[in-house]
C-alpha cells in the first residue's frame, strides 16, 4: 500500500478511502464531453470537517493534488479527476443542519442535494431558489463550486445570490470562517463570494450558510409560438423592457422541439421557429400573462396559450426540462455551450449559432434562459465520427467567440473547469488572469488544489 | 514646487491639481468621529480615465500613497487622508454614460450621485435600490467602496448586488475590466465582488455597469407603537417569520423620536418605547399592511396607524429620515455604530444596548433598519467632555462586542476605515486576516492605494 494511502486511512475510517479500479473509474470525471481526465489514487469520502481537514494536510504533506467533488453533474469537467489526486468526494456531508424561518437561513453541509434543501425548506413556508436542471442529483457544495443557475434566475438570481457564509479547509487544513448569517454585512473583502464560482480551486467548502425567501405562490405559464428566432428575441426584450418581472422566461427552437417530441412526444408545435414558454408567481399571474401575451403577439407569434392551471404549467416546464436529454438523443453525444450576452443581443447570438451550425454541417439546438441572455446552443455530433466531432468542437468554439464579440461571457451558469480554459483567458484579457492567478496563490501556494482548471 | 506637484501636473489640467491648504483641508476626511486625518500633499480631480492612470503611475513611480475620494459623507473615516498622501476625488467624473430598459442596466462614471441616477433611471422606468441616507451627496463610486445600504435593502439587497461590472486603475495605472454587463456569468473568481466595500484598497473604479430594476408602485407605510423595544423587535419576528416581504421594516426607539420631535416639531409619539414603520410596495399593499398592522398588535403594539395615501407614507419615512441628523443635535456630535445581527437576536442587541448605555450614563439613541437586523446605536457625547468622550468611545466599541456575540458583525452598511479596523481582526480572527492581506499584496504589492485602512 503506498505511503499516501496509509496516511490517509490513519484518519478515516475503513469505508472512507475507495481504492477498487472500477469505483475509482466512476470518480474521474463529470459529464462534460471533450475532458480529460486522469486516474485518481483514492477516492476519499470524508463524513467530518475533521477528516477533510486530515486530508487536506495529508494531501499538502506529500504534495498530492485534490479534486474536490458533489455529485458529478457539472458539464464543464470541473470535477475530473487529475492522474494520481485523491478525489474527495463531499457527498456523504449531507446533513441540513437547521432552518431558521425568522432568519431566513438554511445552514448545510456540502453533499446536500440541492432538491432535497428545496423539498426541507418548503415545508417551513421557504423557498431555496436555484433549480439547476441537474437539482434532484446535484450537491449544494457542486451548486456552489459552479456557482449554478437554473430556469428561476430571471427573477431570483443565482446561486451567488443565495451563499452568506462558508466554512472551508484551506489547502494546509486549516479551518476558515468568511461570511455572515446576518442580512447584511460589509467587514472586509468579500471572500465568501470569492468561493462561489471557485470550482474547489481555493478551499474545501465544509459548511454553507444560506439566505432564503418566502414560498411564492405557484407559477402560472403560458407558451407563445413564433415564426422566427429573432421574433421571439423581440418578445423577450419587449417583456423585460415593459417592466415584468416573469419568474421564468425560456426559449426553445425548432430542432429542440422536434428532439423533445421525439423523446417524449409530448405533442409540441414543430411548425413553429421558437417557442416561449413565460411564467409568472405573482399574486394575479393570469394579469401578468395576458399583458405578455399581447407582447408576444405585438412581437409577431403566431399563437399565445395560456395554461389553463399549474399542472398545465408543469407540463410546459417538463418540455423545457427534458429538452438536453432530448437533444443528447438525437445523435447519442452533445457538447452543451452556456453562452450568455446581453439580452439585447439575444436574437444575434441565434442568428449567429444558426449561420455556425450551417457552415459545418451541424444540428445546433438551442435551448435559452432568454430572460437572461444565457443560451445553451448544443451540437449534436457522433463521437464515432472524427470528422464530425472536429467541427463539432469548432463550432463549440466559434459559439463563445461570437458570444464575447456581442458583449457577453462564455459561461453564464456552467463554469470554466477544464472546457473553457483557454477561452477563460481571452475574456479575462492578462491583467486579469495575472489577478486571478495571484488570488489563487494567495490561498492554494502549493497549487495542490484541482489543478488544470480554470487556467 | 514638490517632485510630486510637477509630475501630477504634467497629465492634468491646471484646475485638477488642488494645493490652497484650507481647500486641502476641507478634503483631508469623511462624517466620522473619532478617526485620525493627516494633511495630503494634493487634491487631485481627474475627469478622464487616462488623468486617473496617470495620477496612479505617478504616485507608484514617486512611492506616494493615494487615497480615493467620493462625496465623503462616509461613517467610518474610510476616505480620511493619510499624511502627505494624494488625494484622488473622482467627483467631477460623474457622467451617466448609458441607461438601457432592455438589458436593465446603468453604466456610470464613479462620481454620479446617487439620486441624480436614481433619477435618471425613474425616467425610463427603471429603479436603482441602494438609497443610503446621504444618497442626495453621496457617489455611485463612494457607495461602490464602502458597500452602501439604505433603507430599501430590507427587499432590494445592498449596493454588492447591483454591481455587475467594473472598469478599475490598478495602483501601478493599469487599467482593468471585471465583471460583465450580462445578467449572468462565472467566468473565473468573482473580482468584481471584490471591489465592492474594499474601500479603495484594491483600485481605483472608474466606471460601473449597475443592474437596474423595474420602478416598483410606490410604497405605503403604517407605524405601530410599542410599549417596549422587545416588543417591537418581537413584531419583526412575526413579519418576517410570515412570509411578507416589506419594502421597508425600520425601527425607531423613544430616544430617537424625541430627538426627532426636538428637531423637526413632527408630533411623533414620545410615550411609546419603540415605533415601528413598515412598507410594502406590492400591487395591493393596503392587504399587506392590515396583515402585518395585526401581526404588530399581536406581539403586543399599543397602536397600529396606516398611512392614508403615499404623501403621508412619505411623511412618516422623512421622521426616519432625520434620525441620525436629530440625534447629532442632542449633544452636538455622535458615534455612529452599524451593527448587524440576525434579525431573530436583534430584541437582544437592543436590550444590550439600552443596558450599555446605563453603564456608562450616555444617551445612545437606537434606529435600525430591523428587518435586516441592522442597528445604527448612536452614541450622543460632548466632545469637549473628556471623560463622556471616554466613555462614549467604550460603549460604541462595547456594542460591537456585543454584536460578536450575538452571531452578528461590526458593519452591515457603514465599512471598517479607520474606526473599525482594530475590531475587523476580531471579527475575521487571524486566517481571515492573513488571507485578505494576501489579496490586498495581489493587487497592491506597494501598499500604496488607501493605506491605514482596514487593516
């Protein structure tokens, strides 16, 4: 047994340190498609702020790298393994530690999948807003990493918004503090904040404390048909610009259409460009929607339905819901951009992913946060097919310099990990990978923290 | 004529160069008591991004340290000089260069006032939340250092959550962007985030793309009386514990109303304990406001007066409004605190304080936006009483420790400057300290920007 392995087994327990080829195997990567990944050492499945602290003073000791891991849903290969890092696995800290309804406070460990915070804190009149698609598998410390949207951040924001206070082992295993459980608080650099979006590169987050709101009312929806992209980009600006605060606002085109249907058949409109599915969880959401409609229908669709009740709004949303796995069917593999801009520029960025996906010969689905800007255009190629999946790659890429040039981020909710890199740096510019570089040394000086990522 | 003044002068105009000593003076601090001050060499006031790089490579070449000036109206001695040091007021940089109701963004130069682009924005419909009580003086650049509240924060969030993107001279007159226009992105570690409250310690901001709301109704209020604090702290318990979700829940104890009424003559109840105001600026906020009027008289409020229309909403705003200004009148000066706890311990600070000021037989008149559990305990005192002025500086640092206590901390809208920085340590305690130096190193290795601040 090498020595790593018997120093790390000195401080947890038997069950906690996963070494079977097969298992470990599972451990290397996310779902990103286009990530390298190497073989872990061990795999380590701490219960205790203790063991983790063990581990990362282990790991700085013999100068292993770490990669830091929730349940593995990320798309950007953030959480794949490096050859020969301990993995550390932080799904078995999966403890709600307490709910607070006067404070308006969740206070979590890292594992605790992100639906079952949202099923806990409903029950006390709560409402934990970021919905990851992933949300009945991904992690609160993952959401965290990655810094996760999800279909509610038109009106409740991200999970950025939601993240007071951390606890974190620092690379040394030394136990860190930042943040605050109160509703407003100003001492120092925002360092909190700093972790969110961190992708495990700085700290093991152990313990989070979370802001929560009240349970809104149920969402009540409607979908408006258009005849073309940029017709319902029009609707989108429209809406936003008329002062509605939709607590969903999402597009789908005709090729994710026709993949929903072909998974689900679920009877959607394939005739029809874009669909746009607006919600509302306002006191009068019917008022709301009939305003959006005559929007939409100023903006040119050719057909505005409201659902008649929220379980017809559920069902519109399950489209939404389905439409990656809808489109991963098409040709078996997907790479899934996150590109967001300006919402202004919105109907660009689809013209300008719909003239990408003809020069190479692709189906490009598209897919969009469109309240937000955030596009999710996903090429569907065979990875059997080299050909296919080199310009399958291209085109991944002409997407996000398109996105830069109109204005926007190449990553709205997805993150950087091991997909975006080389992109991470044309959008920073030096000054500002020289900055990001220098924090990292700040906290990481050994760089044994998930390294390869980011930079 | 100094090394210093010629250099300066040689990339500014002649009136951007400030040497007359009384006018020199006049710049050498902000609003808070208590802080030391020394004499800058220069006021410097730049209106071009270039002037401020040159300002910055000149003080980096000559090793001068440079202290970033908004409207000074800070609490905690933030924007005090430091001796021999360049004062760099961004005042006459203080265009509004973009408003845009579509992707619902501002992009402004650092000196904006703030209710000049509250203003500004009212024309399009659009609503920037952060309303500190000086938002007639204070910059969006100030506000963007010190991580301004208001009283609007208890639904809208504080100045952090409207920052998006920033553009920032660096000490060494790089300039560098951060951040994004988009309303979502996490490309890297969020250094946009960073500069918010960082008190002018990392960089010089001079411009910011602002998030914007959609102008909400306008808000109608109610007061309650209550016949103890505890009672009315108990009120905002069951407010928030409820589900509401006021635009304004603000705390005024009989100190404060007295003061208020010896100021203004407004006729505020002198027998009640504690009032309380709360707002809604919901689409039926009469409903909002009868559901809360009965959650106050169930925790024990004597009476419940809702406002008839919005100018007599407005009217019971400008008493809290006066606060702090009625309270300065007392004694003729006062030390200002800004403690936040969570809203569930705030009956606690409240009573805390009340015996505080017992001790050390001082007025210390309460108002706190309570929603938000954030308390302004102002300590009344005769600064040329020696021993008051004692004692008065004991019970302000003893409030803090309180706050510590309670799971709260030493600011929640007010900043460290000079008057904090020695309880900052506390509140962070040594890792915390360690690493925010090592950020600070990151972006100033010379230790030139804001010296003697924060830390």
């Amino acid at each position: 047994m090498s020595d790593l392995l018997v120093r790390l087994r000195e401080g947890l327990p038997e069950d906690a340190v996963l070494t079977d080829p097969d298992v470990v195997g599972a451990y290397s990567h996310d779902m990103a498609s286009f990530c390298e990944a190497g073989v872990p050492a061990a795999v380590v499945m701490p219960r205790t702020v203790e063991q983790v602290q063990h581990v990362m003073r282990t790991a700085t000791e013999l100068r292993v790298p770490v990669v830091p891991q929730g349940a593995r849903t990320g798309l950007s290969g953030a959480a794949n393994a490096s050859e020969g890092c301990v993995v550390l696995s932080l799904v078995r800290m999966d403890r709600i530690l307490e709910i607070n309804p006067v404070d308006r406070v969740a206070v979590v460990e890292p594992g605790v999948v992100n639906a079952a915070l949202s099923r806990a804190v409903n029950e006390h009149g709560l409402y934990y807003p970021p919905d990851p698609s992933s949300w009945e598998e991904c992690t609160i410390g993952g959401n965290i990493g990655t810094a996760s949207g999800g279909l509610c951040c038109v009106k409740y924001g991200v999970t950025a918004e939601y993240v007071l206070g951390l606890d974190v082992v620092l690379a040394d295993g030394r136990l860190f503090s930042t943040g605050r459980r109160t509703a407003k608080g100003v001492a120092g650099y925002d360092l909190t904040r700093l972790f969110v979006g961190s992708e495990g590169s700085l700290g093991i987050v152990v313990k989070a404390t979370l802001a929560l709101k009240p349970e809104p009312p149920k969402q009540l929806a409607l979908a408006a048909e258009f005849p073309s992209a940029a017709a319902a980009c029009d609707a989108v600006c429209r809406i936003m610009e008329s002062g509605h605060v939709p607590s969903l606002l999402e597009l789908m085109d005709r090729t994710t259409l026709r993949a929903v249907n072909a998974l689900t058949h679920m009877g959607l409109p394939e005739s029809t460009e874009a669909l746009l599915l607006a919600a509302f969880d306002t006191p009068d959401p019917g008022a709301d929607l009939a305003a959006v409609g005559e929007l939409c229908a100023a903006a040119g669709a050719s057909e505005v339905v409201p659902a008649e009740d929220h379980a017809e709004s559920e069902l519109l949303l399950q489209a939404r819901r389905k439409a990656l796995v809808a489109l991963e069917a098409v040709t078996g593999t997907t790479m899934i951009d996150d590109v967001c801009v300006p919402r202004s520029r919105l109907a660009d960025l689809l013209a300008g992913t719909a003239a990408i996906a003809e020069k190479h010969d692709l189906t490009i689905g598209v897919c969009a946060h469109a309240g937000d800007g955030n596009t999710h255009p996903t090429v569907c190629f065979d990875p059997n097919d080299e050909d296919e999946s080199r310009r399958a790659r291209e085109s991944f890429d002409e997407i996000m310099g398109l996105g830069l040039e109109l204005g926007g981020t190449i990553t709205g909710e997805h993150g950087v990990g091991v997909l975006k890199k080389e992109w991470l740096a044309r959008e920073l510019g030096p000054v500002g990978v020289e900055l990001q570089r220098g924090i990292k040394q700040v906290f990481d000086p050994l760089g044994l923290l998930n390294p390869g990522k980011l930079f």
